[in-house]
C-alpha cells in the first residue's frame, strides 16, 4: 500500500546533498565513534522533493520507498555496520539493486540520531512520556547516547506503563520492582540493557530500553528499579520520523514516514 503524504501545494525541488549537508551539522555524525558509518550511505537522486523515512535499512522498506516516489530515505539502522563481511552477499545485492533501480538515495544516522537533545530518540521519549529531560545518561562507545527524565509530581508506575503502550503501540515486558510512584527514569533507546546498572547505581526509579537481557530481571528487583523493555523498533521511531518532518519543515519537501514494524 502507498503511504498518503501531506498536502503540500508546492513541494519544493531541492539538492539533495543540501539536505544531508543540514542533517551533517545538526547531528554531528564525524564526532562520533559508531557501530558503523552515518550520513550518505548510498547515492541516488541528485534533488529530492519526496523523503521517506524508516527506522532500519532492508528491503521492504526500499521497495515500500520506491513505491512511494522516495527521492532520499533516510534511517536509523543503515546497510552498512562492523560486524558485517565486507564482500557482498545475495542479500546486500538485492538491496542495493531495490535502490539503484529506483534511485533512491540513502542516508543514516545511529548514535548520534539516538544522543540528540532536540531530535533524539531518548529525548522524545522523555517528552513523550511526561518526564523534563535531565542529564545524559547511558553509555555506548564511551559516549553517552540516553538521557535522564526527571519528575517533580511523579508519574504512577501502572501510569507509565499504560503511557509506554500508548507511545510505542505494543504492551512493553516490565518488571515492576520499583516505587509506586516515578519521580526520575533513564531512556536509552534499542538495545541499551545494561545500562541498568547506572540506572540502580544512579538511584533511579526506572529504566526504559528497547530490549531486555536475561540478567535484568535480577539486577532490577534487587536494586528496586522498574525495568521497561518497550521494544528496539517501537522506542527508535520518534527520532527518525521527527527528522523527516523537520527536513519537510526546512526544505518544503513531501516527507512520509514508512512503518515496517518488528516486535523485537
């Protein structure tokens, strides 16, 4: 099925490299030592007045994208990461065909999507949730990528729970081991479980992430900390759908997000 796209009159042709160029300098991608590389991944189009934007980089979404007319995707998972073989496998080829035959550009943004404070994934999600984003927290790669979401009033915890499964759209695995009422919670987004143990070491109500680990159940109840595993897709939607429409607000292009969604 092809997305439905915003109403815009006049949709604005614009450089494509104008657009990753702007996306370079708000989210810094050279500071960072990532998993992989960010930004311009795969050249297509050279201007663009269709952005799609997904959460990871696969073929369905290069097919549902080409569908939609997509110019320029941009990710948050990219095709391209360390621990993959660097010669191409039938699998790497039909993506890059899917995008080669549409034209279709691609750019993605990892950490440094995941650690913004506007944009972010983690940041989001504290607004979201009703918390003041605080402090940095949560490491990866020695850098902090999450954040610290702080409440005066506190949020019940049945309260965020319910609040999770509104935000992300799927009921998150919880082990509810903390105080009833939360006044303070780290987010790190995806795959960020260990981190628990700076959330506990921190004197934090709860801990949100993307997936568990089978050590959390533990560590949780023995610190006293609710652990919230809303999903790696589900939590590492916000940032890259408030990108698209940023660049739709900045530019005047068409910008649809495509949801493929993953239960893990």
């Amino acid at each position: 099925m092809v997305p439905e796209f915003p109403n815009l009159q006049n949709p604005t042709m614009t450089a494509t490299t104008d657009i990753v160029t702007f996306l370079d300098e708000l989210l810094e991608p050279s500071t960072w030592d990532d998993y992989g590389p960010n930004g311009l991944q795969v050249p297509g189009a050279a201007e663009t007045w269709r952005v799609a934007t997904g959460v990871s980089a696969q073929l369905e979404l290069f097919r549902r994208a080409a569908e939609a007319g997509a110019d320029l995707l941009l990710t948050h998972h990219g095709l391209f990461w360390d621990f993959h073989p660097r010669a191409l496998s039938p699998q790497m080829k039909a993506r890059l065909e899917a995008l080669f035959g549409a034209g279709i550009a691609l750019a993605a943004y990892h950490l440094p999507l995941d650690a913004h404070p506007e944009v972010g994934n983690n940041a989001l999600i504290c607004q979201a949730l009703g918390f003041e984003r605080a402090e940095p927290f949560g490491k990866a790669r020695d850098r902090s990528v999450g954040f610290v979401g702080r409440s005066a009033e506190g949020i019940g915890a049945a309260e965020l729970v319910a609040r999770c499964g509104k935000v992300f759209g799927q009921e998150p695995l919880v082990f509810d081991a903390g105080p009833e009422v939360v006044h303070s919670i780290g987010v790190v987004s995806g795959a960020g479980a260990s981190s628990v143990s700076e959330a506990a070491a921190a004197g934090l109500d709860a801990f949100l992430t993307g997936e568990p680990a089978e050590h959390v159940m533990a560590d949780a109840r023995e610190a006293g900390v609710h652990f919230i595993a809303a999903g790696h897709y589900a939590t590492e939607t916000l940032g890259i759908r408030r990108v698209g429409e940023l660049v739709a607000e900045r530019f005047g292009v068409e910008h649809v997000f495509i949801d493929v969604p993953n239960p893990v």
